[in-house]
C-alpha cells in the first residue's frame, strides 16, 4: 500500500513540475527556439539597420532570443525564397525592404508565389526619399526641372543605382506624374551613383534621405523635393512633391516582416503584437523619427492591404514605363 502511494506522490509531484514548463513552452514561439530574423540585403543596409532596432526589444516582449541573419542577392530573393520553404512555425521571419513590391512585375519568374508564399505580419516604418541635384545645377525647383524637361524631351538626366531599383522607380513615377521624359542613367549602386551627382557628372538622383542629409547639410547636394506627402522631419523647408506641382506623387522605402504561409492565426497574432510592441520603444520611435520616417501604425491586416496597394502600383509603373532589369 505505501509502494503505491509512494508511486501516486511521485507522479502526482512529476505532473506538476511538467505543466508548468509545459504551458511555458506551448506559450512561445517554435517551443521557444531561435527567431531568426532572414534579412533580405547586406549589413550595414536600411533593411539591416531596421532588424537589428526591431531584434532586442521584439526578443524582450516575446521572452525568447531573436537573432539577424542576412541573406542577400537576387534583390531579396535568395532570402525570401529560404522563408517561404521554411516551417510555418515562427521560427524564420523574412524582413525585406520595398523590393518585394516591386519584383513580381520585374521579374518573369520567382521562386515563389509571392501572393501566396507568405503571411505579412507587419510594415516596421515609412521613409521617404528626396530629389536632389547638383549644388550648381540651373534648375532651383521641381517646377523649373519640369519646364526644363518639356524643352528639352530625353535631355535631362537622373542617376539610379541600377536598373529596376527604388531610384530607378522613384523617376519612373516622377517621368508619369510630370509628364516629362528623362534619361535614366544606372549605376551599380548608390554610392557612385551619388558621387556621379555631386560631381555634376549627372544632374538628379532620388536619394535616401538617411544617406544624404550629411551630404544636403554639407551643401555637396541641393534638396528639392522629398517623396513624402508630409514634409521630412531631417529637411523641414523641403517641399513635397505635392507641394512642387506634381499631383499623386509618393514614393516610400519601408521593410515588411513575413512569416511562411501556413503559419497558425494565434503564432501570426503573437509575432505581430510583439513587433508593434517593440516599434513602440521609445528607442525605436526616436531613430525612426531621427531618420524623418514614421513608425506603420496597421497590424498584419492592415500591413498585407498595404503590401497589395505597393504590387500594384508598381506592376502599373513597371508596364507602363516598360522598365526591365535587363
């Protein structure tokens, strides 16, 4: 008699250590493994620069390490084709950058669908870009550079950091809003891009503001219009395109966090409260605000709308522009 009760003790004493710990880990994420963060562009980058804000105070609100793995090429691609084959279970989200609107109408072929590869948990910010020219070029506004432009049809040029990137774009919609055909000289990045500009080797470059406030506040380029609806925080004297003369005018750069599709609506839930969580940081908060972007306000709902909104704006671009990476 006192074996079994001995036995029932024990047990009773083993289901009770168990599910706690249990509850524990049916309470995170993958059963608390590693979240890695799949960085779709090199570090150092805005995408990188973002993961690694959002990383340390999305691992504080779930409970669990949250680590940055970058996986560049293929603009964003290589990373985003490892997410969507991954486990829907939390454990490999996809931070990519404005690109992943903009590839389906780029690219004949993905290696994966991006309408149904992946659940959007959320949009991290919004940052605008801005018009900038060479400190002597004869143009002092946008309006001057769309005059400029009619006289003169495919005279004008602006820089890009290569075909089909977001300055590329950026112009593309600029040349559709303004009505004016430019000459679109690419480079192979935005560093030579951006020293080709300030030289006066080429007029125009639709610039990040992060990367070249120094560059505007050092008068080695002349802001003349930011990409935003609203005026950017950094350059409160700059015009918006609005503002300009060019109606229905907006370019943003903003990061999207993905999860596999397939994920559990509760895991999904879970992942996109802690990012908003975490983007409400007062830390956070300020270097958005520091690099005039603002903090997304929408959950994954309002994040996949958006996503939508972006596809197709840009399909119509890229077809009507008839714009190619090749």
């Amino acid at each position: 008699m006192s074996r079994i009760t001995r036995r029932t003790l024990l047990a009773t004493a083993g289901a009770a250590i168990a599910a706690p710990m249990l509850a524990r880990a049916q309470d995170t994420i993958a059963g608390g493994r590693l979240i890695s963060l799949i960085v779709s562009y090199p570090a150092g980058g805005g995408a990188d620069l973002m993961a690694r804000l959002l990383a340390p105070h999305m691992a504080q609100a779930l409970g669990q390490n949250v680590v940055v793995e970058n996986k560049p090429g293929a603009s964003g691609q290589l990373a985003a084709a490892q997410v969507a084959r991954a486990t829907p279970d939390g454990s490999q989200l996809l931070l990519d950058a404005s690109s992943f609107a903009v590839n389906p109408s780029l690219f004949p072929k993905l290696p994966y669908d991006t309408a149904s590869a992946f659940a959007p948990l959320a949009v991290l910010a919004l940052f605008p870009n801005v018009m900038v020219c060479t400190p002597s070029y004869e143009a002092k506004g946008v309006r001057d550079v769309i005059r400029m432009a009619k006289e003169k049809p495919a005279r004008i040029a602006y820089a890009s950091s290569g075909n089909g990137s977001a300055q590329h774009l950026a112009g593309a919609l600029f040349e559709q809003r303004a009505d004016v055909n430019l000459v679109h000289v690419p480079y192979k990045g935005g560093g030579p891009a951006l020293n080709d500009v300030m030289g006066g080797q080429v007029p125009l470059f639709f610039a990040n503001v992060a990367s070249s406030l120094g560059h505007i506040q050092g008068g080695k380029l002349r802001p003349l219009a930011v990409t935003s609806t609203r005026r950017a925080r950094a350059l409160p004297d700059v015009p918006t395109m609005e503002e300009a003369g060019v109606s229905g005018y907006e370019v943003l750069e903003w990061n999207p966090v993905l999860a596999p599709a397939g994920i559990a609506p509760a895991v999904r839930a879970k992942l996109g409260n802690a990012i908003a969580k975490a983007m409400a940081e007062p830390e956070v908060l300020g270097r958005v605000r520091s690099l005039s972007g603002e903090v997304f306000t929408g959950g994954p709902e309002q994040a996949a709308d958006f996503l939508q909104q972006q596809q197709a704006l840009w399909a119509r671009v890229v077809r009507e522009r008839r714009i190619s990476v090749g």
